[in-house]
C-alpha cells in the first residue's frame, strides 16, 4: 500500500468519527440538558527520503464536551429546574453518583426526589431529598434551596446539590444522559459563587444546533466521497501500471 493511500485511509478513519459524533449530537437535538461533542483532530509527519521529505497524516485524537449552556424552556413544572451557568446536578446511580443538566423532576412512590428516570436526585451533602407528605407549593430558590408548604406553614426541605470539576475535562459522558468524574474532584458551588443558577419551572434544552450539525454532516459526507473517489481512481492507476508492465509490448 503506496502513501497515497494510507493518507486517505487516515482521512477517512478521521472522518467516520467526526460523521458518528456529529450523528450522535443530531439524535440528541431535543434531548434536556444534553451537551454537544466535539472532536479534535491532531496531524503528525512521517519523515520520508524522498522530495518534500515527509508525508502528513491527521488523526481524530479526542472528543471533548461543549461546556455551552443551552437555551432555557419554560415547563411550568414547579419541580423542574433549569441550571443557568455552570455546574452539574447528582443522581444517585447503581455505580455511585453521577451528574446531568437535565433538571425535569418529579416525587418518586417512595416520596424521594428523582429525575425523568426515577433516579434520586442528591442535596448538597450527597444525600436523598426526602419530600415530606403532603405539601404543596414547592419553591426551588435560585441557590438551590427547596421549601415547601405542609397545613399552611412553609418549611425547609433541602438544599439541591449544584456540582462542578476542578476541571472541564474529567467530566466524561456516561450514557443514558449522565455524566461521570471522580467524586472527590465535584466540588458542590457556593450559593455566593454566582457561576450557577438554578431557574425554577424549566429545563435546559441541548446545546445542539441542528442546522449547523446538518449541514456538518453532510460536509462530511462529500469530503469521505471525494476520498473514497481518490482511493478508486488510485487503485484504478496502480492495476493499469501492474497491467502494463505485466505484459512489455
């Protein structure tokens, strides 16, 4: 195989990733809280004898997160909650505790505080928001705090956890709409730290824009197709050269 062709192989490696991030962020156009991917590219020469005296090839190294806060819809849920800024909200999961920006709420039979998927949502000490029987009226100040009314009288419930990493990139996405990192890197964010807020009746939408990602797509497309046409037409060159000095006139 000539360089050529491991040239357009290593393209074309690159450029199915790049097709399956970009495919992924359309099917979770409509998905709360969810954060684009994005992928980056590094390239690296080959030292070569020969004229140019190298030969460069690209290679999809990573995909990392768009850290984007996506648009804010109204639900008028009252348990719904939208984080305006930064920071991840923690559910309890059977491998520990994990995180999401979907904020969209409800009281599971047990009268815990869960997410869409019935997973405990977590205070801000780590532990199960426990709603107590009977309320009405729940209030999710913008820090976080929950306080609902039980026989007329307006009480604490709990204050909701608003983490962040010490750093963007030992968050990792891990499936199901959740996100991972080590526990001991969340820090939970301060009430006057003013990165976060929490929007009450709301969720987040995705950071996706689907115009944008389409028309990504199918940039994409036409780039793999003219190199899949140049892997063709030199292997077409290569068979007519085996041919012709295969058989000297």
């Amino acid at each position: 195989m000539d360089t050529t062709t491991y040239v357009a192989l290593a393209a074309q490696t690159a450029l199915q990733k790049e097709l399956e991030t970009v495919a992924n962020n359309v099917a979770n156009a409509n998905t709360a809280g969810f954060k684009a991917d994005r992928s980056f590219f590094e390239s690296f020469l080959e030292p070569l004898d020969g004229p140019g005296g190298g030969v460069s090839f690209v290679e999809d190294a990573a995909t990392y997160i768009d850290q984007a806060s996506g648009p804010i819809e109204v639900t008028g849920n009252p348990l719904d909650i939208a984080l305006d800024g930064q920071g991840y909200l923690a559910v309890a999961t059977a491998v520990g505790t994990e995180y999401t920006r979907n904020g969209h709420f409800r009281v599971g039979p047990d009268g815990t505080l869960v997410d869409a998927d019935g997973r405990t949502v977590l205070g801000v000490d780590g532990s199960p928001i426990q709603m107590p029987d009977g309320f009405e009226d729940p209030e999710i100040r913008n820090n976080g705090d929950l306080k609902v009314t039980v026989n007329g009288r307006q009480q604490d419930v709990a204050q909701i956890g608003v983490f962040r990493p010490t750093s963007p990139n030992l968050i990792r996405k891990a499936g199901d709409g959740l996100l991972t990192a080590p526990q001991s890197e969340m820090q939970p964010i301060s009430p006057d730290d003013g990165g976060a807020r929490i929007v009450q009746g709301s969720i987040e939408g995705s950071t996706v824009q689907p115009m944008k990602e389409i028309a990504n797509m199918t940039e994409l497309t036409r780039a793999y197709e003219r190199l899949q046409t140049m892997l063709q037409n030199e292997s077409d060159r290569e068979r007519k050269m085996i041919d012709t000095l295969g058989h000297p006139t």
